[in-house]
C-alpha cells in the first residue's frame, strides 16, 4: 500500500473523506495527522519550567550512564 500527503481545503475536506470511505476498509485508509510539534512543546515548556524552579536536574551523559550501571548492578543480585 502507498501513503500519500495531501492538503485540502476546510471546505472539501468533508466531501473528500465521503468519498473515499465508499472504498473498502483494504483498499484506501485515512490517517489523521497529528501536529506532534504543538505537544512536544507543551511539554518542553513544561520541563523548562521545572528546570528554572530547580525542580528538574541535568545530567551529564557520563553521570547518567555511571547512575544506570549502578541502578543496574543493583538489581543483578
């Protein structure tokens, strides 16, 4: 099956879905898009927001990886 990309007007977008449910379930499959960047940057905002208050803590990749291998060997035993 090939996905393509298409932009419809608000004022036939309607008619076309109509339309192409008269399509078997197998033959044509509308997908919604979802704007992903909007929640992405609610919740970037969000953890900005922790991070300012001092809420949130950073981590170097070595502090990090050093955490997890002893998390890790912890739970080995």
């Amino acid at each position: 099956m090939t996905t393509i990309k298409m932009k419809v007007s608000d004022e036939v977008l309607e008619k076309l879905k109509l339309l192409l449910k008269e399509f078997d379930h197998g033959e044509v499959e509308i997908l919604e898009e979802i704007n992903d960047f909007d929640l992405v940057k609610t919740e970037v905002n969000k953890e900005l927001v922790r991070y300012e208050s001092g809420i949130a803590n950073t981590y170097t990749i070595e502090e990090a990886d050093a955490f997890l291998e002893e998390t890790i060997k912890r739970h080995e035993n």
